[in-house]
C-alpha cells in the first residue's frame, strides 16, 4: 500500500546588520599609525583592524565589538522548501 504523505520542512534566510557607537581612537595608541597622515591611518584601519594592538596590547577589533548597538536590522532574505525524502 503506497503512502500519500509527503514530508516537507521550510529553511529561512536571514541578513542581519547592526552599527555600534563611535569611539574615538588616538594614533598615539597605535604605534603602527605613528608616521601615518589620518588618511594614511584610516586606510590601514580598514585593511588591518582585525590584529591592530595598542600600547597596552588590546586589540582594536576588540574595543569596537565592545561597543553598545547603535542601530541593528534584520530582514527576511529569502525562503526555500525541502522534501526530506530528496536530501
């Protein structure tokens, strides 16, 4: 006897963005920006902030992660369906 059962299950896709508050950085912290003008600094910020450390050893990525949320936004991306019996 055939059964008339499909098993079906739905997988949602979400894009998340937030923005944290400012902080204020002195290049004085940062011995890598030293000689840098502040365009030169921000361009290596960009390209380097992930393993950038102060005078004191703590990590730029770091103090930016600890800041508080300024905005977040979440939105529905996309929905896809699946039969079980396909995967």
């Amino acid at each position: 006897m055939e059964e008339n059962i499909i098993k079906i299950s739905m997988g949602e896709y979400y894009c998340t963005a937030l923005r944290r508050e400012p902080v204020e950085i002195n290049i004085g912290d940062y011995p890598v920006l030293l000689d840098m003008t502040i365009e030169d600094a921000k361009q290596y910020i960009l390209e380097n902030y992930w393993d950038m450390e102060d005078v004191n050893g703590n990590l730029l990525a770091d103090l930016l992660r600890d800041q508080d949320i300024l905005w977040d936004k979440i939105k529905n991306d996309s929905e896809d369906i699946y039969f079980d019996d396909e995967e």
